[in-house]
C-alpha cells in the first residue's frame, strides 16, 4: 500500500475502531409506576430510538418512598438518568434536594402547566385519581360512601381500609389534606379514622384485594387500582370522593431529569418522549389513567380530567409538607396500629 493511499484510509480506519468500541446507547430509568405499565413504555422507545433502556422500578410496599431515597443517596454519583415519578410530589423532593435538573422538553406544549414546576425541574403527564373502592355486596345500594367523611361514619367501624401513608401516593394524599384541611383538621380526621378502627395495609394493590374479595366494605386507592379489580370481575365500584365539595385528588406521573445523569442526552430523549400523546394513549389503555393533553383517545369507562372536579392543590408545596409529616405525625399515626 503507498503512503497516499494509507494516509487516505487511516481516519476511515480510525473511526471504524472508534465505532466498534463504542458502548452500545443506553438510558437508565428509575420509575415509582408500576412495572407492568412502565415496562410496554421503556420498550415502544427502546424499539423506535434504539436506545437500551434499564429500567429499575421500585416495591410495591416502599412505591416511590425507595427510589426517592436512592436518588438522593446517589445525588454525588448518579446511576439514574431519569426518574419516572407515579406522583409529582416525589420530583418536588427531588429539587429541594438538588438531584434533579431543570429539562423544558419541546413535547411539553398542549400539556397543562398547573400540574408540573414552573422552574421545570418536573413535567407531568397522565394522572391517576385518589378514589374509594367499595364492595357491592357489603355496601348496600344507596348507601354508597361519597366522602372521605364517611371513612368516619359509625356504621363502617372496623370495616374500612388505606394504604400505609408513609408511601405512595397515600402519603401524597395525606400531605394535600394537611395543605387543603390545614393542620388541626387533618389530625382531627387521621384521629377519627384510627378511632373507626380503619385497617392500615401494605399497599394500594392490597387495598384493592381485600375490598375486592370482602374483607372490607371499602377502602381508598387509586384508579388504576380499580381497574385491577374490575377487569378481574370483582363486584365493587367506583366513587370519585367530594364530588360535590372540595374535590378528589388527582395524581400525575411526573418525568424527572436527574441532575449529572451518565447518559443525559438520552434521558432528555426518554423525557420527549413520556410527554408524547401516545404515551399517554398507551397508560389510558393499560392502566385507565387520564390523559392530560385534550384529545387523546381514551377506552371506555376511562374518565378524562375535566369531567372530575379535582381538588385545588399546589403539588409544589407538597415535598416539603410530606417530610414532615413523615418525620413526625404520620410516622407515630402509622406505627400506632
């Protein structure tokens, strides 16, 4: 080979050995939703950009609590390029924290900015909504409960359940009744409820069983919960609570990019494209949640955002009042059962 023609080929040569020694494109997911709504999701983008997704999730026991405290642990040397939050008061957590950074992804437009942070450490999309799940054959027709109030009622004493509030989406429920109710009400219906001898379980999964199959008259979970035990022909039903008063809460998922994540570039990818309609589509389909974006299709049954009146909440407020509370009150109410 002449000196020409090897100088010629030498950066072809070069960028071929580059090529092939270049780590294959990934992206690691942290997610707080459920795996097996989360899983169809990471897969769609891994087949149309490529990109290896590794998706952690967490425990159905610890939901979101976990990986929170991972992140956080994990702020000096990330792991995770994204978090999937099931709830955005996690991703407020998160900034107060300082382990996420500010992303504005160009799929946010058409998405309802109340629900995500104004800084844009935190972008929401579909919402789950905090429901009671009653069982018809104990809850007889008429008699529906309607209120969180009616958790209270001395008719349904030793006959109702919830999710343990220092995780998941009932702690968030618990920390937007102290924002809404204020302090001296919240404690006076968290007092009332241990007084009605409500039954504390490990998760909203396990509420939705032991409604479902009679153990208890009703309970508070979530939609997406609901649609479990409906697609599985329990006999129960759905009440969206305080309908006709301060309204029921809803529960965005939030998309979360981590502050010095290895693969940033890719996680702002996987961020675009959690905000797309058919990500949305997809989560309306499998897990009956709520797009927030107008006009996406959804199944029927499946409700959208504008036809609950929802509870007026600044989801921003929320991580704050939700460690304190998990520090103190809702610590010792938890731990007294």
């Amino acid at each position: 080979m002449d000196r020409r023609r090897f100088l010629y080929l030498l950066p072809l040569l070069a960028l071929a050995a580059c090529e092939k020694s270049a780590p294959p494109q990934s992206v690691v997911v942290y997610t707080s939703v459920d795996d097996v709504f989360a899983r169809p999701v990471a897969e769609r983008f891994q087949k149309q950009s490529g990109i290896t997704v590794k998706l952690v999730p967490d425990t159905e026991e610890t939901k979101s609590t976990g990986l929170v405290n991972r992140l956080i642990a994990e702020k000096a040397r990330p792991v995770a390029d994204v978090f999937w939050s099931g709830d955005p008061v996690r991703a407020a957590v998160l900034k107060a924290k300082g382990v996420s950074a500010p992303y504005r992804s160009p799929n946010a437009a058409g998405l309802p900015p109340q629900f995500s942070d104004a800084e844009g450490h935190w972008t929401a999309l579909s919402a789950r909504a905090r429901i009671i799940l009653y069982n018809k054959n104990l809850v007889p027709a008429g008699a529906e409960p309607k209120a969180l109030a009616d958790f209270l009622a001395p008719q349904w004493t030793g006959k109702t359940c919830l999710a343990n509030p220092l995780f998941g989406t009932t702690s968030m429920h618990a920390a937007a009744l102290f924002e809404t109710l204020g302090d001296a009400k919240a404690r006076e219906f968290f007092t009332g409820l241990r007084a009605n001898g409500v039954k504390v379980l490990s998760s909203n999964g396990e509420v939705k069983r032991r409604v479902g199959d009679g153990e208890f008259a009703f309970g508070l979970t979530d939609t997406d919960d609901a649609n479990e035990a409906l697609k599985d022909g329990k006999p129960v039903g759905v009440i969206y609570p305080d309908a006709d008063g301060a309204g029921t809460l809803l529960v965005p998922n939030a998309a979360v990019l981590i502050a010095g994540g290895p693969n940033a570039a890719n996680g702002k990818r996987f961020v675009d494209f959690l905000l797309t309609a058919e990500v949305e589509q997809m989560l309306a389909e499998s897990a009956a949640q709520m797009p927030l974006r107008a006009g996406v299709p959804v199944p029927a049954g499946v409700k959208r955002v504008e036809e609950i009146k929802a509870l007026t909440v600044d989801y921003a407020k929320l991580g704050a009042r939700l460690e304190e509370l998990s520090r103190g009150f809702l610590k010792e109410w938890a731990g007294g059962q």
